[in-house]
C-alpha cells in the first residue's frame, strides 16, 4: 500500500493482494520506520462508518471504509472508493496500477494492468 498526502488530500494505493485482503474484512497496515524509536503507520480496513473516513491516533493514521464498499470495490472494475470533494480531508482509496513507463525500483508485479496499457495514448 502507498501514501500520498498533498495539502487536504490523503491518497491510499492498493495492490490486487491488498485490495483482496480489505475486500475479504481483514485491514491492511503499512509501518515505515522513521529512527531507531520513531515509526508512523497507515492503515485501511473496515469499519462501522458511514463513508471512507480517516484518523490519526498517535503515530498511526487509519483509513475506515464501510465492510460492503471494500467488498464491492474489490470484486469490480470501479477505481476508487472516494468521499465528495467537498468532504475535508479528500480521502482516496485506489486500485494501484502498474506505470505507463518503466522505473528503475518500481516493482509492479501486484499492481494491476494500467487501462492505457499498449494503446497509443500511454
């Protein structure tokens, strides 16, 4: 899973293994490791919530998303899973797709298949 934070919005990547975990109830945590006793974690899963919602609580930030729309979002083609823009934060919960160009370090092997993938819009 991967974080993107700009301004407002809070932007979740999930690969097909994790979209399967979430879709299946489990909650998937990611930890990045900032000193030898500092670390930040971000996690998503569901919860009893009405819309994807987020919190922070010491140095974990959790993303909660109703069971049924993890379930739905994760056995269908939709991309996202997002609250209306006027909601603040913007929270984003996305199927992580493989890059259009190839990067040095980037492991798409999860990922899944970019819809411009060998069209000649990429």
């Amino acid at each position: 899973m991967k974080l993107r934070l700009l301004g407002n919005t809070i932007r979740l990547r999930l690969t097909r293994s994790e979209v399967a975990r979430v879709a299946a109830g489990e909650t998937v945590i990611e930890t990045t490791q900032i000193s030898a006793h500092d670390r930040f974690e971000y996690a998503l899963g569901p919860g009893a919530v009405d819309g994807v919602q987020a919190h922070l609580d010491g140095h974990r930030l959790t993303v909660l998303a109703p069971a049924d729309d993890l379930k739905q979002w994760g056995a269908g083609d939709r991309v996202a899973l997002a609250e209306p823009r006027t909601t603040e934060p913007r929270i984003l919960v996305e199927k992580d797709f493989a890059c259009l160009t190839p990067r040095e370090g980037e492991d798409d092997a999860d990922t899944f298949e970019h819809p411009r993938a060998g069209t000649d819009q990429c």
